[in-house]
C-alpha cells in the first residue's frame, strides 16, 4: 500500500511516517519545511518538498505518483497567528486542502484529515466533549479546519474516493517547535532547560486536553486499519482529561528541576477556556485509547529537549 503524509516532516508527521514505514507500507513525505525538518525522517524515506498553495505543483506530483491512502497533516496551526493574520490561515488550510483534493482526485484515494478537537468546537458547558457537539470555533484557525472537514467530506463522495477526519487534542512530545506560538509543553521545557522563566497568558486556570504525539500516532494507524468502519466518519482524538496551564508548568518544572513560578501576561483572544475531548467513538470503532500519562509523555520530552541542547 502507498501511503504520502503530508506535513511529513514536522511533528506529528514525522511521527507517523517512521511509525508507517516501521510497520511495512510505502511511505511518501510531502512538507514545505516551513516549520517541518528534513533531518526528522528516516533517510531512505522520500521526501518531496512542495507547498500546498502552489496548485502546479501539486498536479505535477499527482500526475507522477499515485497513493492509496493520503494522510493529510499539512497546515498552519497556530491559533494566535490565524487571529493576526486570518488570510493567511484560509490559503494554507482552506485552499491548501483545496489544492490537495484537487489534484488527488483523480486517483479516488482515501484521506485522513487532521483536523482540531481544540479549536472547532468552541466553548462547551458538557465535557469531555463528543464528536455530536456543535462545530463553534472561535478563531479563524478552527474556522478554516470545519471547512476543511466539510469541503473532503463532500468532494471526496463525489470523487469516489473516502474521507475520515481525526479532530485531535492539544498534541505534546518530542520534536515539537518550541519557538513558536503553538505547544506550549515545548516551549515550556525549552525555556526551562534554558533557565529562562516561561510566560502563561492569563491566570492559568484555563484547561487543555494533552494527549502524547505516540498516542496520536497510534489514533491515526488504527483508523487505517480499521477501513470498513471509520471510512467517512469523524473522531476525537484526546484523553478525555483536562489540564491546567498551571497544572502542566508545575509537571514540567518538576521533571525539568526548575524552581520558578510562571510569568503572567495579559490572556489573548480567540482562546477557548475549558476543553477536553472524548475518544469513546473512536475506542469503539477501533479499540484505540491513550495509554501515555501526562506525566510521562513529559518526562520523555524532556529528555528529548535535553539531549537536543546536548547534540
């Protein structure tokens, strides 16, 4: 079987790349390494570097390789940034998609879409939250995933082909970006590592459902191997637990030995201030459940961060 992710080379992609390529199938990468490494995939993986808003491009590489299943990870995924900059989030993850089913659908493959459990749903009084809710995003971000969801969704049955979205928690662990505005347990570990004091926006109290990139990894190969029953379905991928921002700084300072309080700065806006998901659809339909606590997927990033200083 034929397998291209897109986003490949970033966090969760790459990720899921060596989990696919470990388990046997013919793995393609496709990332812009705009924030995505190529140093983060095996080197006899392929990698093709192309941005999903250039359509050429993507006809191009479509007309010269052909997949069965396309797991479509690719997007701007920052909340903060899709508030300043709104067009800018539509190109890549509206259009983006867009530009993918288009010039995919010839071959009718099946796409995995990752979409947003955080973001799409808006603030719910009921949680853990179940895929029956309401879509309210509150940010362009989630706005621009829901129509991602509804544009594959649609298309992809009018194309032949097959569509399942995977709406995922707040995704933590080894390799992501700590620069940026998203991940916050990797930039609170790498500015703890630093010695250097980590900022939270708002009184901290605000919730997040943390769910570890390896669970995440595991979410998306069961689907895969589940085709008769989540094809042209739409799952939460989380833990079901909610987490303060407080909560997780002082879980990361006592793996990191860090002895400060956080730093507060004013909240910003178009953040949600309660979320956790439920996974009870998807573990029915494939048996799948998280099995890394929060405080050992921190103690495994950690140490990643530690030996990236090291290296």
């Amino acid at each position: 079987m034929k397998v291209l992710v897109t986003g490949g080379a970033g966090f969760i992609g790459s990720h899921l790349c060596e989990a696919l390529h470990h388990e046997g199938y013919q793995v393609f990468a496709l990332d812009n390494l705009s924030t995505g490494r190529q140093e983060n995939l095996p080197p006899t993986l392929p990698l093709y570097q192309i941005d999903l808003r250039d359509q050429d491009a993507l006809n191009d590489f479509f007309e010269k390789n052909s997949f069965d299943v396309i797991f479509h990870l690719a997007a701007q995924v920052d909340v903060r940034t899709s508030v300043d900059s709104p067009l800018t989030d539509a190109e890549i993850n509206v259009l983006g998609t867009l530009n993918l089913i288009s010039a995919a659908s010839r071959q009718k493959p099946w796409i995995i879409f990752a979409s947003t459990g955080g973001a799409i749903y808006g603030e719910k009084v009921s949680l853990p939250i179940t895929e029956d809710a309401c879509p309210q995003p509150e940010a362009p971000y989630g706005i621009a995933k829901l129509a991602g969801e509804l544009y594959g969704s649609r298309l992809m049955k009018l194309y032949g082909g097959a569509w399942t979205t995977l709406r995922l928690a707040n995704v933590y662990g080894p390799r992501q970006n700590p620069f940026g505005e998203a991940g916050v347990v990797a930039i609170f570990t790498y500015r703890m590592l630093q010695r250097s004091i980590p900022h939270i926006y708002g009184d901290g109290l605000q919730t997040r459902d943390f769910v570890y990139v390896e669970d995440v990894v595991r979410a998306f190969l069961s689907v895969l191997k589940h085709p008769d029953t989540t094809q042209g379905e739409t799952y939460n991928v989380g833990t079901s637990q909610q987490t303060s921002v407080l909560a997780l700084y002082q879980t990361i300072a006592e793996a990191v030995g860090f002895p400060h309080p956080p730093k507060h700065l004013p909240p910003k806006p178009g953040e949600l201030r309660h979320n956790a998901l439920s996974y009870q659809k998807l573990h029915q339909a494939t048996k799948w459940s998280p099995q890394v606590s929060l405080s050992q997927g921190v103690r495994q990033t950690v140490t990643y961060f530690r030996q990236l200083q090291k290296s």
